[in-house]
C-alpha cells in the first residue's frame, strides 16, 4: 500500500464528512486508505462514519486524547509505506496525493513535505511554512514584526519567507494540518511526542526530521483548503497556548528558556498594546446567492430553504462567475455543488476569488448540507439542507 491517511477528529462531524470524501476521490488512482480516529466526540461524528463510510477504519477512542497521542495510535494501525497526518477541517484535490507522491519519490533523505494551505476566503495561510521558532523568531511572530516589516529577512524567518507561497522549496518547519511522509521516519522519530496536547507538536516533529538528517519541503503545486476553527482566534487564550507550546520546545531542544521568556513577555505586552478587535466576515448579512450547478431542483431547495433568490449558474468560466457576481452589486455568496465541480476545481476558484467580497460554501458530493467558512479567525458553519437552521461546527 503506497499511503495512509490518518484524520484525527473531535466534533466536527460535517467537515469531517467533506474531508472522508474529498480524501476517497484523491485516492480514487492512488493506492490507500483512511484511517479516522475520533477522540471522544460527543457530536455524531462515529455514528455518520458508521453509516456513511463502513470501509472506512475507525478508531474510536474513549477519552479526548490530545493531537499528538491521536495520532500516533492511528500511524500504529498504518499500512502505508508513507502517512499523510490531516486535519479534518481541510478539502484536498483529486490529484492532490498523486502530485506529491511523485515529489516524494524524486526526493533523497526525504523528511516531511507540506503544501500550500488556503483557508476558508481562498486566501493563503502563511503558517504551511515556517522556519525554527528561536527565542527571538518567536518573539517576531508573537509581536507581529514580521507584519510590520514584511521584506525583512530578520523578521521574516517566522514564516520562511525565503519562499514565495508558488515556489516549492526547503523549510524547517510544517503544520500539522498536512503532512506527509515516510512510514518508517515516523516510526524511527518516534511520532509526535505525546507531552505536547494541541500547540507545538508539528514544530517539534518538523524539527527533529533536521536533526535526523532529512530535508523538509514546502510543495506548492497542490493546494488545500484548511478551514480554521475556534482554537485558531488571535486572543489571550491563544496566546497562552502558544507560550506553553513553545516553552515545552525550548525546555525539550535548548533546555534554557531563559531568553525565550524574556522575548515572549515582550511580545505579548505589544500583542496586547496592537490588538485590535475586528469584525467578522461572518457577521457580514449575504444578500445574492450565485449556485454553481446544473441542477434546477436543488436550485430550488436552496432557495426555500433560505427564503432568498438563488441565480443559477452552470458556466465553468471563473470570468463569466466574477462578471455575474459583480453585476448583483451586493454581498454575494457562491456554493458550489461538489455533485458538479471537482474539488480541484472548487479550490482553485476559491484562489481566483479571494478578497473580492464573496463568500463560499461547499455542497460535498451526495451530502445534505452546504459548509464553509468566512474568516480564518471563525468557527466553521454549516446549513442543512434537511432543517432550516444554520450551525456553527464545535
């Protein structure tokens, strides 16, 4: 078996549902398997994949295990000769795992390979690449330096911006949310190191693939959606998350953390001067519906189900999608049928329409619900098809 695709999941039961089925169709000419385990969720995520997809290995764990831990235990069921770790918030292409596969094969002392992450606006996460958080890379992050000099080579270390986000290259550190490599180096790393529970962990990981020798890769040439939930908000909570993390790093690799706490005091007494609150995309009231799809019954669902007017559109030119969204001159929301649009597709429209106003919902293939995402820092949210009521993912 060429790969295994372990999803560690916790109460995202519609996202997880997408993923499964955007995972099934990029292994449709790749030789795999999907390997979901479930840390305890007390939505009905287990009982969806049950019923949804019986072929698919579940592990059901009874306790909330951590992201580290949840892992390792679905790498020791693998029977792949490499492992994808993915998010359950995430949308791959249907030739997502061919492409980098075939990189992999062209590699010598391959470590880990990370792709290009977009998130739920189309718009590019800057963490998919990532150089070694130092004390005072760190603390360039923390304050938000790299923001403030974006073309500096001392401040831009954080996010490896050595590399253009189309321009596959070497990079220290990649997120956890995708990434793939060999079975056996793993193995010999001994997985992700279980004292670590949701911060820090892929850092760690990335950062003992260097030491062992190996390279690490940002691959540009697949790109993947990752939505981003709760645990993601810039906040105080955040914060404390992300000096924990980073403190059990420094303690592991430099045992001094001496300048490491020096620097993240500082970093985040300007975190708490800078921030500033923002409005969400989400609370932003969406007046023009734009359906791309050819079916005129599901049109029509849609529209009864949110009591608006939905336009029709089964043109495949993105141009002809921006014209007519333009053209409603309102805020416009695009759901794209998955029964009609490939995956790829649908990504690489939500690339094309970044920052142009519009909004995105995805109806995953012979699934009753529309799902997406308006701003990195937002819970994901869903809508059924089957009740008129929208709800936000946990």
């Amino acid at each position: 078996m060429k790969i295994s695709v372990i999803i560690l999941n916790y109460n995202v039961r519609f996202f997880l549902e997408q993923c499964v089925i955007c995972v099934q169709k990029a292994l449709e000419n790749v030789e795999g398997e999907i390997i979901v385990v479930d840390n305890n969720s007390s939505d009905d995520s287990c009982e969806m994949m049950k019923s949804r997809f019986p072929g698919v290995l579940l592990i059901e764990n009874k306790t909330n295990t951590g992201f580290p831990k949840g892992n390792n235990i679905g790498v020791k069921a693998a029977k792949g000769e490499y492992i994808c770790i993915l998010n359950p918030d995430t949308v791959v292409a249907e030739d997502t795992f061919v492409k980098v596969l075939e990189f992999a094969e062209s590699q010598t002392d391959l470590g880990i390979i990370g792709c290009k992450l977009i998130d739920g606006t189309g718009n590019f996460l800057p963490e998919c690449k990532r150089g070694v958080p130092t004390p005072f890379v760190a603390f360039t992050k923390v304050a938000g330096l790299y923001k403030v000099f974006p073309k500096s080579k001392r401040f831009g270390k954080y996010y490896a911006e050595h590399l253009e986000e189309n321009q596959t290259g070497k990079v220290d550190v990649l997120v956890g949310a995708f990434m793939v490599m060999q079975r056996k180096h793993y193995i010999q790393m001994n997985g992700f190191d279980e004292v670590f529970f949701m911060f820090g962990e892929d850092i760690d990981l990335s950062y003992r693939s260097l030491l062992a020798g190996k390279n690490n890769f940002y691959f540009s040439e697949t790109t993947v959606i990752h939505y981003k939930g709760e645990s993601t908000v810039k906040d105080k909570k955040y914060l404390q998350n992300f000096q924990k993390a980073m403190e059990l790093f420094y303690h592991k690799h430099f045992k001094n953390a001496f300048f490491f706490d020096i620097f993240m005091r500082a970093g985040a007494h300007l975190f708490s001067r800078t921030k500033k609150s923002k409005t969400a995309a989400s609370e932003r009231k969406v007046t023009s519906y734009i359906l791309r799809s050819e079916n005129e019954n599901l049109k029509t669902k849609v529209e009864n189900l949110l009591g608006k007017k939905v336009i029709l559109s089964d043109s495949t030119s993105e141009n002809s999608i921006n014209s007519l969204a333009k053209s409603l001159g309102e805020t416009v929301e695009i759901i794209y049928d998955n029964n009609y649009l490939t995956f790829k597709s649908i990504i690489e429209s939500f690339e094309q329409n970044k920052n142009k106003g519009f909004t995105f919902k995805i109806l995953p293939q012979r699934s009753e619900f529309m799902i997406g995402s308006n701003s990195c820092n937002d819970r994901g949210e869903f809508i059924s098809l089957e009740m008129k009521e929208v709800e936000n993912e946990r």
